[in-house]
C-alpha cells in the first residue's frame, strides 16, 4: 500500500498508569529505544511511501519521554519522510516528559501536540495511579508554546473517574481552559480488564451512567461557550484545531503503523504489529484481520458517524443501508439529507447503537 498517513508507536513511558491497557514499557532504557528507532526506519522502507505523507502521529506511550539523543534521531527520520505541504505531525506527550533541551529538538518538525493531563486534582492523578501533577502540566504547556513554538496544542482530560463529582469535572475543564488549548480530549474512564485499576476498582465503570452522560453533556455545552466545538464524540477543537489524523483514520482513508502494537489499514485489511518490543524486534508478523468487502465498508462508514460532520454523499454512497439508516433517523440518533448523513447529539452519546445496527 502506499499509506496516506503514518503512526509510529513509541513504546516507552515513565511507569505505568493503572488504568492503561496500551502497549508500553514502563521504563525508557537508551539502548532499547535505538533498537526501536532502528528497526522503526528498517520497516519503513518495506513500504512504498511514494505518496506525499498528509499527517505523522507518534503515538504511545510517551513520544517526549525518549532520551533526547533518540528524540533528535527520530525528528531527523521524520524529515526525510515524503510529507505533504502543511502535513500534521502530532506528538503525545505526557507532563514532566518534556525538557527545555527535548523542546528545543522537536521545534520546527511537531506541529502538533496532544498532552495528557487528565484531571488537576492531584488526588484523582493518585488515585489512578497517574505520576504526573498540575504544576508539570503548566511547566510543560509553557515549553510547548514558549520553546517549540507550536501553535496547536491539545490537552486530554479524562471523566468519570472513582470519586469524581460534577464540581470536580467543572474545576477541571476550566483549568483546562485556561490554558487556551486549540483542542481539548474528553475521554469517558473505561474500565480495561486485567489492569491494576480493575483490580482495584471492578470493571465496572465508577460511575452511573446517568452521571456520566451528564458529564458527557457538560463538557460539551461548557468547551462550546469558550469556542471549542465537539467534532467527535469525545473530541473538541477551535475552527481549524481538529485533529487530521484521527480525522482520516474515522474517514477510512489508509494509514501505516509502524512500532510494536501499531495498527495499519490498507483500505480493505487490518494489520496489528507484534508485541512486547522483543518480539516485534525479533521480527514476528503482524496479525492480519481480514473481513468481507461488505463488513469492512460498514465498519468504516460507522467509524465516520462517530464525528459531527459525519458522511458526504461525494465520500460514501450510503443508498443501500438506507432501511437501516432511516430506522435510526426515526429514533432520533442520525440526519439523513440529499447529500449528507450525520449523527445527531444523541446519536454520538449513544454512538454504540448505531454501530450495532450497521454491522
Ligand atoms: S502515560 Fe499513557 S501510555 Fe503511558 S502508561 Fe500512562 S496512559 Fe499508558
């Protein structure tokens, strides 16, 4: 395939938070990230990158968190890629994760960031086992703006957590605000089976439904009065802010995914790159999800009503799930017009409805 976009997952953090269940190791050792990087910059040239790249995500695990040495490498490699004009490279970055030195090596390559600061209340961070503070949110947002000079910037915040009140997610989405972000992240905690949190909360989410669709509601109407409007379902933005990447990913366009754990999709299979990092490193292939023609087009046109603009008739013809399409009109969860169907509100709170009704 010749990907239209590229994600690279960086797998190394500082620790490891007791709700994740993502790929990483919890310890950023020099020698292991160069084997990476290494075998990152091998595997990218079994692929044909012939069409200019339109976005870069390094995902993870915490890109910031690699030794600036590697750090500088990898800015390096992402410059000889074929990148489209004004392409989106995005970074996650975690609080604490960024020196003066790290912002220096990622100014003029990142033009984009999305940091995870998921609650200001120090308690809550503790509770789910974050090792991150406000005080490094505010360190870090400042070297991300001041130093690297990027221009748009995203904070991630995470709901319903154990113990948190409706006074508590206001508290943090104003602070989170206050820090005028491009972009904000609203994730619902979801319970992952197997990670210490579950061990010590249940799988069962912390909160009442009720009250997280309250919070859910909340969130919206409060980011939309301060100009950041909801584009997915748990994703805001300033006009311009969204995020092009996960934008296409929703939209079925094909991406490549490089690193252990990393997902591709060539436009009809999915690829899931091998883990832990040694077996990846020792060359294990990634596992192939191969479906019908049919579920995959079904699969990608649900993927696109997770976002407010939904589906153009231009991008997707969409005449053959009209029955269903308008069974879901009736009950009040998507608009069909001549030349676009699009989720309503309540369509993308109860997004899984509509899944579950198209596959
Ligand atoms: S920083 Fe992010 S990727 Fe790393 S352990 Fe925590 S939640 Fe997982």
């Amino acid at each position: 395939m010749t990907p239209e976009n590229l994600y690279i997952h960086v797998p190394f953090c500082n620790g490891k938070c007791d709700y994740c269940a993502f790929y990483s190791e919890p310890e950023v050792k020099e020698e292991s990230a160069q084997l990476w990087l290494n075998k990152i910059k091998e595997d990218s040239r079994q692929h044909d990158l012939s069409h200019p790249l339109e976005t870069v995500y390094l995902g993870g695990g915490t890109p910031t968190a690699l030794p600036a040495n590697i750090l500088s490498q990898l800015m390096t490699f992402i410059q000889t890629l074929p990148l489209a004009e004004n392409a989106e490279i995005t970074s996650e970055c975690n609080p604490g994760s960024l020196t003066r030195e790290k912002a220096e090596i990622i100014k003029g390559t990142v033009n984009r960031i999305s940091m995870g600061a998921q609650s200001f209340h120090a308690d809550l961070l503790k509770a789910i086992g974050r090792r991150t503070t406000p005080v490094q949110v505010a360190q870090t947002f400042d070297l991300l703006r001041n130093v690297s000079g990027i221009q748009r910037l995203g904070l991630d915040l995470i709901c319903a957590l154990p113990g948190q009140t409706m006074q508590i997610w206001k508290e943090d989405l104003e602070k989170a605000v206050s820090f005028q972000p491009e972009h904000i992240s609203a994730y619902m905690l979801i319970p992952e089976p197997g990670t210490p949190f579950t061990k010590k909360f249940g799988e069962e989410p912390p909160l009442s439904e009720e009250l997280q669709a309250e919070m859910w509601e909340f969130a919206g109407d409060f980011l939309d009065s301060y100009g950041l409007s909801r584009y997915e379902i748990s994703n805001h933005a300033l006009p311009g802010g969204e995020c092009r990447h996960n934008q296409n990913v929703w939209h079925g366009k094909t991406y490549l995914g490089l690193g252990p754990s990393a997902c591709s999709f060539d436009g009809k299979d999915r690829f899931t790159n091998a883990a832990p990092l040694s077996e990846w490193l020792s060359g294990v292939p990634p596992e192939i999800d191969s479906v019908s023609e049919e579920i995959r087009r079904r699969e990608v046109f649900m993927m696109g009503l997770r976002t407010v603009r939904g589906w153009n008739k231009s991008e997707f013809n969409w005449n053959d799930f009209l029955p269903v399409l308008q069974l879901l009109q009736d009950d009040g969860l998507i608009k069909i017009s001549e030349h676009a169907v699009k989720p309503t509100k309540q369509g993308l709170l109860c997004w899984n409805t509509i899944a579950e009704n198209l596959i």
